[in-house]
C-alpha cells in the first residue's frame, strides 16, 4: 500500500482445511504477494477456479506493533487474486479471476479479533515471508 501498511491476512471462508492449515499471513508489505493454489485443499474445498474463498484483512498498527482488530472481509475466485492499493485510511481493493479479469466481489467492514496474540512475528513466519517475497507487475500487494 502506498503508506507502507503491513497487511494482516487470514482465510476465512472456502477452505477445506481447519483453522491451523488455512491460508494466513502475518505481514504482507508493498510489492510482495502471497499466494495458496486452488488445488489445495486448505485453501479451497473445491479445487475450482471459480470457487468462491473469503479472507480477513487488517493492517499492522505501527505505533503498537500489533493487528488492528477492525477490518474488512472480501470475497475472491479461489483461482483469482485480490490486488490492495491506497493507503489504509483510503483503501482500495480489486479482485481478478484466474484469467485476470476483474469480477464483482463482496466487502463488508468487521471486527474480528483473529490476531490478538500476535504482535512479533517469529523465526519461522520472518523465514516464510522472507522465502515468498516477488514482486508483481503492479506494485501492490495481492493475495
């Protein structure tokens, strides 16, 4: 995102998998992407393209480290991708199917208290994050 918000990321609709396995990720920064295939079953219970998945998304407070409880569930192709943009004060999201063509989506704004512990990544999340960071065409982070 254009202010440099880190984004917090968690699947909440759609998979197969149980809370520990689904799709999440604790820091998502500008120019980064993270991505789960349609294929797997944690991230989609039907390994469709078209197949409908929902995520949490909330961004990283930088005066406290921690993620902000307000946030906003949105809707995406399992095959497609979400593209965030803006600043977190004036977000902007877009959501693609797997052939990249924008689709309708649904947003809704929601409290959900998903990240209540988390306030330092550990080893393990620092070397995940570090080992899936690419660039996209775009400049913004995408799921």
């Amino acid at each position: 995102m254009e202010d440099r918000s880190a984004l917090y990321i968690r699947q909440t609709g759609g998979q197969g998998g149980d809370l520990f396995s689904r799709f999440r990720r604790d820091r998502l920064y500008a120019s980064e992407d993270a991505c789960c295939a349609y294929t797997n079953k944690d991230c989609s219970k039907e390994p469709r393209r078209d197949y409908e998945v929902k995520f949490w998304v909330s961004h990283i407070k930088t005066t406290t480290n921690r993620v902000d409880p307000t946030g906003y569930e949105i809707t995406c192709p399992a095959g497609g991708f979400i593209i965030f943009s803006g600043t977190w004060e004036d977000r902007r999201f877009q959501v693609f199917d797997a052939d990249s063509q924008p689709v309708d989506f649904y947003l809704e704004h929601v409290y959900r208290n998903y990240a209540k512990r988390e306030n330092v990544l550990d080893d393990h999340e620092n070397e995940k994050n570090n080992a899936h960071h690419d660039d996209n065409d775009q400049g913004e982070p995408m799921v």
